[in-house]
C-alpha cells in the first residue's frame, strides 16, 4: 500500500507527504479559517517548508558523495531524506549529517542580521514560550518566527546526540574517526536508546506529544542503525560467488502449474529459473502458485504466471549489495547471471543461514 502521496520533484528528488501529515493539517487549516487565524496554518506551513529546506541541504551534500536519494518525506514530527546507502566513510556522514542543522544555524543567522536592522526587529526576540511569539501579523514577526524556527530546529537537531538524529549521526562520525564504525555505533546507539527512554519520559510528564513521538523514532531507528552496521561488518568482502547455489534446478515455461507443485515437493527450493532454449524468460516462486486456485493448477502454464522481470546479480557482487537489492525488490531470491548465463542462484534464506553460522563462530 501507497502511505505517502508525491506532491512535487525538484532537482530530480520526489518530495511526498505521509498519510499521517493529512489530517492534521487539514484540521490545522480548517481551524485556522473557521477561527480567522490564518497565521496558524501559515506558521505550520512556514515550519514545514523550513524542514524541506533542512532535508534538502542534507540530500544535496550526500548526491555530491554519489548517494542516490529516493525521496523525501514529510511526517507531523519532521522530514526524512530515503537514501540508498549511508556512506561508511565517517567524514563523508559528518558533512551530510551536519549540512541540515547547518543550513538552520545560517538561516537564523542571516534573519537575525536584518532584524538588527531594522527597528524594534529583536524586540522580544528570544522570548519563545509567549502566544505572540507564534503570531504572524507582519514583516518583522515573519522574520522573528523564521528566525526562531530556524535556531530551534538547528539546535534541537544537533545537539541531541542520539542516532538516527542528526546529532547522533555526528557524533558516531566523530567517534567513528578514532574508533572504527563499528565500536563507533556500538557507543552511539547505546546513548541513543538511553536518550530516547529519557525523551518519553520528559514527554510524558511535560505532556508533549511531539518529544514522546520522536522517543518512538529515535529507539526504533537507533536499534535499526545497530543491526545494519553488525550485518554489513559480517558481510564484508563476501561475494555472490561464495554462497550461491550453482546446481541450479530450472522449469518450462509450458510446464503447468501442477507440474511446478511436484517440482517444489521434489527439491523443496521456493522458486525457480524458467528456461526456453537455454536462455532464462522469468522467474516462479511458491507464492505465485500460491495466488492461483488449485483447482486451475492443471489448465495455467508457468508463462501465464511467471514475472518476467528479472533482477539479476553477477558472481563478484557483494553479498550485502545483493541483499539490499532483493529488500528494495521486495523478493526473496536472485539470478546470478555471469555472460549472459545463468550460473547460479542465490535467496534471502541462503544469506540469513550464512548469518547465523557466521555469529555462531564469531
Ligand atoms: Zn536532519
């Protein structure tokens, strides 16, 4: 299911707004009219354009160090920049995570510069816990919120330390430096976690929604760190060639389905290579048997069935890019084609087994 709608391209980067982003702000924008406030709406509106702008710095650093980015989405608790892959150079992830808090601090720099000159500009400023400190009537109150937004937001961002924060990115850089990433994460997801029990709790008590939504975030995310660094540690240097199985059983494309059951009892694999005439022309797994009734098994031929759209591997790819493609695929398996033949195969359960055994003698 679709949970992010696309609401505009720029520099060839989607920008999509999450479902949970609608109703909250259609209910802002409803109260603001129905209460002649419209600067509400303008605020939230202002806040998330400057998130954007926060995302964006992030995303045109990390596509300067070659990292595709697949989007950015908008959440009710900030933005989220989808990149392919972290970069594990530690001072290549210090410029990206440090280019969005950065873009803040200059934003709210250059607002304060003209607020000086003009009279009463910093009048109140810093007061942010006042209702007029939202209210925006005119120039100078745009600028005073611009500026306030800004200098919260690059402060909040940089100076909690906690993973997947951009703080927390900072500061295992920083560490990764001198010790390695992997001690490096070791210590910063540990803080994570602790900082965003902390976070729930001072939420809870403050009754702030936003900081108990962000605790959630930070431990989900700060575990997910943790596993993906153990896992491409484990998976270092390993290649396709190492693991696959090259006793490749394959199918007919005029086989029917019936004919496929029996194969899959027989050698009990999940899918298989479809082959005419020595050359591969889709690929058919159990859950695409599964979606037909049984009853038609006898008439359906595996052509009808199969996908025919082949995400292939080469025998030197690396066992961890070959993961990362069958997860962004959303499938369990992958041809390993080396000159245009097939010379192997190679499944999720291959490499999760490979996993456990690695762990177990580590
Ligand atoms: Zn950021």
């Amino acid at each position: 299911m679709k949970d992010s709608i696309r609401i505009a391209t720029v520099s060839n980067i989607p920008i999509e707004l999450h479902i949970s982003f609608w109703i909250p702000m259609v209910i802002v924008f409803l109260y603001s009219l129905l209460t002649d406030r419209m600067w509400i709406f303008a605020y939230v509106a202002l806040l998330f354009l400057i998130v954007l702008i926060h995302e964006f710095s992030h995303s045109f650093v990390a596509k300067g160090y070659g990292v595709k980015i697949a989007k950015i989405t908008l959440l009710p608790i900030g933005g989220i920049a989808s990149m392919d892959q972290i970069p594990t150079d530690p001072r290549k992830e210090f410029h990206i995570a440090i280019a969005g808090p950065g873009i803040n601090i200059v934003m709210a720099t250059a607002s304060y510069l003209i607020l000086m000159l003009i009279p009463g500009g910093t009048e109140n400023l810093f007061d942010i816990s006042s209702y007029n400190s939202l209210v925006i009537s005119n120039f100078i109150d745009f600028l005073q919120v611009f500026f306030r937004i800004n200098l919260i937001l690059g402060l909040f961002n940089l100076l909690v330390p906690a993973i997947p924060m951009d703080g927390g990115r900072v500061f295992r850089s920083l560490l990764a430096i001198r010790m390695g990433m992997d001690r490096a994460t070791g210590f910063a997801t540990g803080l994570a976690k602790i900082i965003s029990i902390a976070m729930f709790f001072i939420g809870f008590l403050s009754g702030n929604i936003f900081l108990i939504l962000i605790s959630f975030f930070v431990y989900v995310g700060a575990s997910q760190e943790g596993q993906a660094v153990i896992l491409s540690g484990l998976l270092k240097n390993i290649k396709v060639k190492d693991i696959m199985s090259t006793d490749v059983i394959s199918v007919k494309p005029q086989d029917t389905l019936s004919q496929f059951s029996d194969t899959i009892i027989e050698n009990k694999h999940m899918g298989y290579p479809v082959i005419n005439s020595n050359k591969v022309v889709g690929i058919i797994t159990f859950s695409d048997l599964s979606k037909v009734p049984r009853e038609q098994w006898d008439g359906v031929s595996l052509e009808n069935v199969m996908s025919r759209n082949l995400i292939t591997a080469g025998p030197e790819t690396l066992v961890h890019d070959a993961l990362i493609l069958m997860i962004s695929h959303k499938i369990g398996r992958l041809l390993v084609i080396e000159e245009g033949k097939l010379t192997g195969i190679v499944s999720k359960t291959d490499i999760i087994r490979m996993l456990d055994i690695m762990k177990l003698l580590k």
